[in-house]
C-alpha cells in the first residue's frame, strides 16, 4: 500500500543539503619576473654644441709657471736731452726679470720685477772728448700672457708698469722715474725653458730718456 507524502516529508527534503557543485579552475600561466630597462639620457642640446665647438688641445696646459726668471741681452735706441745735444752711442743692455703668475684656465696675470743694466758714449761738448755714461734701470708693473685654447708652442704677454732710472757719468749725471710699455712672446722648449724675444719702450725723467729696447731672453719657469 503506497502512501502520500506527507507536508512535513517534502520539508525535509527541500531542507536537505544539496552538494556544491564546483566548475574546474582555468589553467593559469606561470609567472616570468620582467627585468627594468635600463634608462638612457640623451645629452642636451647645449653639451652637444659645446662639444662640438670646443678645439681639442694639442699639448695640455704645459706651460703654466707660477714663477719665472729670465735673464736677456738688448739692444738699446735711446733719445736723451744730453749736454752736447747729441744722441748717445747705445752699448748693449744686459737684464734680469723676475715674475710671480697666477693662471685661470688659459689666461695669466703676473706680477713682474726687473733690472737692466747698459751703457752709452756722450760727447761732453766744450769740455772736450767723449764720457761713458752707465745707466741703471729698476721696473716693476704688472704682465698679462695668453696660451690660447689649444695651448701652442708660443706664449705671447704684454706688460706695462714704472720704472726708475739712474745715468751716472762724470759730467752727465741725472735719475729720475717714468713708465715703460711692451711685450713679447715665449716660445717654449719644454715645459720649464722658454725663448723669448721681446720689445720695450721707456720713457723717463733722468736726461728726458726715450728708449726703444729689443731684447732676446732665456726664461725658466717654476
């Protein structure tokens, strides 16, 4: 004999617990670990041309003394008020020059000392015949040099400042102060020994002296 379900049989089996039923999982990729490129910067504008434009130095900055002594022979032409009126017949001039520098890149300002020493013939007029006449030249001023941007073999300065004079002879005898204005140019042997030819002019009280000096010296730099 079959029976009906009853109310509270359905309830039990609409309250039974029903098995989840789980979808299979997508197949995941295994992980790669990714590597940072690495980051380049380009240079700028302004370095590019720079660069460009900058000359490429030939021998490096080996001529940059912080002093030099130089010691040099010269020809003097000299215009003097003396007692006859006359020019003077010039005897060579022997100099030692000295000059403390300070270089920024390739610019040097120095600061330079000097003696020079020179002689000369005057006629002594009425008194008769000629007297020799010893001239002392003592200088101090300031000298400006250049070594360019690629740094040649050539050096050139210019250098100006006041200078004292003393012309001691028997009859012809006088000193006095002035100025004095030139340059020249070092062509290095090394980078410790330079030639240097140079020029100068000198305008002092002492016989109202005018000078033309052309000098060659030997300069050695520390």
């Amino acid at each position: 004999m079959l029976l009906a379900p009853t109310p509270i049989f359905l309830v039990s089996l609409l309250s039974a617990e029903t098995p989840a039923l789980t979808l299979p999982q997508p197949l995941t990729q295994p992980s790669v670990a990714t590597l940072a490129a690495p980051v380049i910067e380009a240079p700028s504008l302004a370095a590019v041309l720079a660069a460009a434009q900058a000359p490429e130095r030939r021998n490096g900055f080996e001529w940059g003394p912080k002093f030099t002594l130089a010691v040099g022979v010269h020809a003097v032409t000299g215009y003097y008020d003396t007692y006859s009126g006359e020019d003077p017949d010039e005897d060579l001039a022997y100099s030692l020059d000295a000059c403390i520098y300070n270089w920024d890149g390739e610019k040097g300002l120095g600061l330079e000392f000097g003696l020079m020493y020179s002689s000369y013939s005057a006629s002594s007029g009425a008194l008769g015949g000629d007297e020799n006449v010893d001239t002392y030249r003592v200088s101090g001023g300031v000298r400006f040099a250049d070594r360019g941007p690629d740094n040649p073999i050539y050096i050139p300065f210019v250098r100006a400042g006041v200078m004292y004079r003393k012309d001691d002879g028997n009859i012809e005898s006088d000193d006095g102060f002035g100025w004095y204005l030139g340059g020249g140019i070092d062509f290095r042997i090394g980078s410790r020994l330079a030639i240097t030819p140079s020029v100068l002019f000198t305008d002092t009280s002492s016989m109202s002296a005018q000078d033309w000096v052309y000098g060659v010296l030997a300069t050695f730099g520390f």
